[in-house]
C-alpha cells in the first residue's frame, strides 16, 4: 500500500477534511419558514374558515376586496381575525370615524353602602382611569330600604371627588339601591375647559 493511503499524510487528511466540511455546509437543512394562520370573515360577518395568511390575501385579491385586521387574536387559538371589505366600506369607514370619538366599553361597578373610605378611594382611582380611556361606568350600590341617606352620601362622595372630570346621568334610589352612569365630559365641555385654561 502507498505511503500517501496511510492516515498519517497531513495532505490527504486536509483535502478530505475540506471535502467534509464543504458537503456538510451544502446539505445543511433549509430553515423553516413559520406559516401564520389567521380567521377570515367576509363582509357580511360570516365566518369564512382558517386559512394562511397568504392564501387569505389572494383570496381578498381575487374577489376584489382589502383585507383589514379586525382583532390581534381569536378566542381560544391565538390566530389574528381579518375581515374582507370592499374598498368603498373602507373609505365610508375612514371618514366617518375622524369626526366622532372613539367610545370605550362599558364597565360596572358594583358595592354594598358598607364600604370602607379606603375601599371607595380605590375604586374611585379606578373610575378616573376608565374615565381617561372613554369608557362608561354604571354604578350600584345596594343597600337598606332605610338607608337611602347613607346612599345619598356615598353618591355626594362620588361627585366631590369626581367633579368635572365626569358627568353623573339617570341617578335613581329605589328599594335600598342606589345606580347612576358615570361618563366622560362631552366635548363641549372639554374644549371650553380647554379656554378657560389657556
């Protein structure tokens, strides 16, 4: 046997060496690509099935419509949900959304008249945070056919401490419970608070 065929020849060893490890860098495996599934409505709200992402854009493209990303995330499977519209909705949509506010949700607040003065600034901070991002708050507060003077109260402790920031609507006392809704300002009243200031 030739000497260069015994594994002590550094030349061979290098050669075969390169060839390893340039055929190994060649059939490295190809990374996946992650394939987004999303929830697709069409315009009339009926749910159309899960497709890919992909698919649901040549689908929009095909029927002549424009996809628009209704919420960040389906109930249980974490798939964003798109929603088919014709680009005239779109436009119709558009406009009409920049003269008007955006309104928040609806929260609701409920209490005994028990309730501690520490309870009360608690869910009196929270209020002022709802109120801050648009939401409505409807209030209860149960308590004894008797005492609807401590309901007036703990409803006088809701305006001082509210004010301006708020308005009070549909307040009523009706066999030991006291309800309200407590909203934003109307912007009427913002802009001119807005004067006033400047």
């Amino acid at each position: 046997m030739p000497a260069w065929c015994t594994g002590n020849n550094p030349l061979l060893e290098s050669v075969v060496f390169r060839h390893v490890r340039v055929c190994s860098t060649q059939t490295a495996a190809p990374e996946k690509k992650k394939i987004e599934f999303v929830l697709l409505i069409d315009p009339n709200g009926k749910v159309l099935g899960t497709r890919t992402k992909e698919e649901a854009v040549l689908f929009a493209k095909k029927h002549n419509y424009q996809l628009v990303k209704v919420d960040e995330h389906a109930e249980a499977k974490k798939r964003k949900i798109y929603k088919l519209v014709t680009t005239r909705d779109m436009l119709l949509d558009s406009n009409g959304d920049k003269g008007k506010p955006q309104k928040g949700a609806v929260k609701s607040l409920l209490a005994s008249s028990k309730i501690t003065d520490s309870d009360l600034d608690h869910k009196l901070k929270s209020i002022k945070k709802w109120l801050e991002k648009n939401s409505e708050i409807r209030v209860a507060i149960s308590g004894t056919p008797e005492g609807s003077r401590q309901l007036e109260h703990i409803f006088e402790k809701f305006q001082a401490s509210l004010g301006t920031e708020a308005r009070f609507l549909q307040k009523r006392i009706k066999d030991g419970m006291l309800k309200f809704v407590i909203t934003p300002p109307s912007e009427k009243k913002t802009q001119s608070q807005k004067k006033d200031e400047e």
